[in-house]
C-alpha cells in the first residue's frame, strides 16, 4: 500500500514554542501505531514561505505567534490560496483532503471564510480552561467521547466571536465548542471549533499540547518567572495543578488529533490501496 502523505505546516515563525514539538509527537506515534504507512514533510510556511502542494493526503496547519489579522507577508496569499485549494478539492473529488487547524491557523481560515468577528481580545487568555461542547459538538466524531466541559491549553491575543449565522450556513459550518461561560463578564464567549466540512476541523485552542512535556517546560526557572511576571503566581500554580491532572490536557491530547488521524486514514486508506498495482502486496 501507498504511503498516505501528510503536510504539517509550522506557523511560528521561527518562535520558540512547545505547539510543533507536541504535534510531530502525535503524528509519530501514528506512525507507530498505523498499519498504514505514513510520510510526513514539515513546512516552515511565515518564516520561509514554504507551502505544500495538493499532493498530500493530510494537512495539520499550527498554531502561532503574532497577529491573524490581515497582513501584506509574502506567505499571507500563497497559504489561502491553499485552502481555497483544499475546499475545492474536496468538493470536485472523491478523494479527500483532511485538514486540521489549529488556534492560529483556525483565526486566519475562519477570518477568510468570514464565519465569525476577528478581533484583539481586552487581556490574553492563557491557561488551562474549560471548553464547552454545543449540540452539535456532543454528536461530532473527535469531540463526543470527551468530558462535558473537557479542558485544553488555551493561548490567545486574538478571537473569533460573533458568528456570522447566515455564512454558516451557506458553507455548512457547524459551532462544536464554545469559550467558557463567565456570567459575570459581558463579552462575548470565543467560538472554539468549528466542523468546516466533514473533513476539515479546527480549533482555536490547542489540542495537541500534552501534560507531561508542557508541565516539565513550565518547571524550568525561565519560563515559571515569565509566567508568574505576565499571570501571577496564582495562574502559575493552577496551570500546573491541571498539568498534573490526566483527566484534564493529557485526556484531550489522548482523543481529539489521535482520532482525526485514525479518522483520516481509514478514510483514505481504500484508497490508498485502490492505486497500487494489481497483484501487489506489502
């Protein structure tokens, strides 16, 4: 059988960040645990203006540093012109792309698509919160066998709020999570995933961190001052309680991007064995 491609596009810009590390862990653990065979290549896409083409079978765009509004970065036109490539690939073909955006990523489709208000928020939400499941969220196959509320890392300068109904409509999206309620707050709440077509999702928080690697970066001396300097010794110490809890990042990590990828090859793979030769076997 083929190998199933798949293109992992780092959106840091060369930032130092924890987001590549965890999902290069979880594309290499599939690796270990597919009886399909699997390729990866890595995409510098802000940095370096690297962009895959349509040749791949499966796309992970990260998360980032930085603003997602609109910018004249020679990067900006070439990665829409990607997913306006991706979207109608899927729609003329029965072999599908799966894509997975995640909080950066997630900002800039979901601004492109025009799906909801980008805007700057008031302070940054950074921690380990609470993500509620809508309706549809509770149905959805990467979702529906986590907790109601499950919990994630959340890190974010930025928001998508205020969805625009009728494009939702028109392009079928559907709303699968919500920000955590804050009665005594008047803002509205973050959308925080989104089931773009059946075979594109995202979220605007970060699915794929993991407790132990993040509580072992976040016990380093640099980066337990920078938190307590920027969020306060309190923030600190509950981030690493929840670090420490499996039942709250280390659960999320354990479902939602495992499963996408699980998901996407056993969507792929009969057709993946459709194009070998007659005859040949692995």
């Amino acid at each position: 059988m083929k190998s199933l491609k798949i293109a992992i596009l780092d959106m840091y810009n060369n930032f130092p960040n924890e987001g590549m590390r965890c999902i290069l862990q979880l594309v290499r653990r599939a690796q270990e645990t597919s009886h399909v065979s699997l390729a990866y290549d890595v995409f510098n896409v802000r940095a370096n203006t690297e962009l895959p083409d349509l040749s791949y079978d499966i796309y992970i765009s990260s998360g980032g540093p930085g603003s997602p509004l609109p910018t004249d970065e020679a990067w900006e036109k070439p990665y829409f012109a990607l997913i306006d490539g991706l979207f109608a690939w899927n729609q003329a073909q029965a072999r599908k792309k799966h894509v997975f955006l995640i909080c950066h990523s997630f900002q800039l489709v979901s601004r492109h698509l025009e799906v909801g208000l980008l805007s700057k928020r008031k302070s940054t939400s950074f921690g380990i919160f609470p993500m509620h499941r809508t309706e549809a969220g509770q149905k959805d196959p990467l979702l529906h066998t986590l907790p109601e509320p499950f919990f994630s890392v959340d890190s974010r300068d930025y928001q998508i709020t205020e969805p625009n109904e009728a494009r939702l409509r028109e392009l079928g999206i559907e709303i699968l999570a919500m920000e955590k309620e804050r009665p005594h707050v008047p803002l509205d709440r973050a959308l925080m995933a989104l089931r773009f077509t059946p075979e594109i999702f995202g979220t605007q928080f970060h699915p794929e961190a993991d407790g132990e690697g993040m509580l072992r970066h976040f016990q380093t001396d640099e980066k337990r001052e920078q938190i307590i300097a920027n969020h306060g010794e309190a923030k600190y110490e509950e981030m690493v309680r929840l670090l420490q809890d499996p039942n709250t990042i280390e659960l999320t990590e354990s479902i939602i991007v495992p499963t996408f990828l699980q998901q996407a090859v056993a969507a792929l793979e009969p057709l993946a064995a459709e194009q070998q030769p007659a005859g040949v076997t692995f």
